[in-house]
C-alpha cells in the first residue's frame, strides 16, 4: 500500500482480505492456506471502494468484472453483492 494505515482502516483491510478469501473465492481454494495470497491483488481497490463510499455497488460491479473478465467465471452478481455488503458492513462497525 506504501503508507502505513491508521489502525481503523488497517484492521478494514485485514477483514476485506479475510472476506475475499473466505467468504468470496470464486475459485474454491479458502478450504486451504497453500494459496492464501490469491485474492490480495484485489484487496487494495475493493478496499479503497469500501472507505469511498456507503455503497456495496461499486465492491460488487469490480468483483463482478475481476471474477468474469479476468478469470473467466460466470457472472455471480448475488453473490458478490452480498460479499461487497459484508465488506460495508465492516466498515461502518469498525466505525469509518
């Protein structure tokens, strides 16, 4: 990120990163820690959409396009709409 983050919004990005891993995975591999960097190169604009806005919207519409666009998925816009609330959700109850 090359800044260091205000403890708030650090701990906003280690729970995005978790969520991402976790609860998103639209490749089924969180059953295991062997790959557990696969998602954090979308953890930094989810992230930066998250402390933008109120809105799941723009967090759902980017995990939409990465999991169709760039790994070639079909599109699972439910599910990444409730991955991008769980991400807001986060947010406002860590209070930014």
């Amino acid at each position: 990120m090359g800044k260091k983050l205000p403890p708030e919004q650090l701990e906003l990005y280690k729970r995005i990163d978790e969520i991402l891993f976790y609860k998103w995975d639209p490749i089924g591999i969180s059953d295991g820690d062997w790959a557990r960097d696969e998602y954090q190169s979308y953890l930094p604009r989810v992230f930066a959409y998250a402390l933008e806005s109120d809105s799941a919207e723009p967090i759902a519409k980017y995990l939409g396009v990465v999991s169709t666009q760039s790994m070639g998925l079909s599109a699972a816009p439910e599910h990444d709409l409730k991955i991008a609330q769980m991400s807001i959700e986060v947010k406002v109850g860590l209070g930014l």
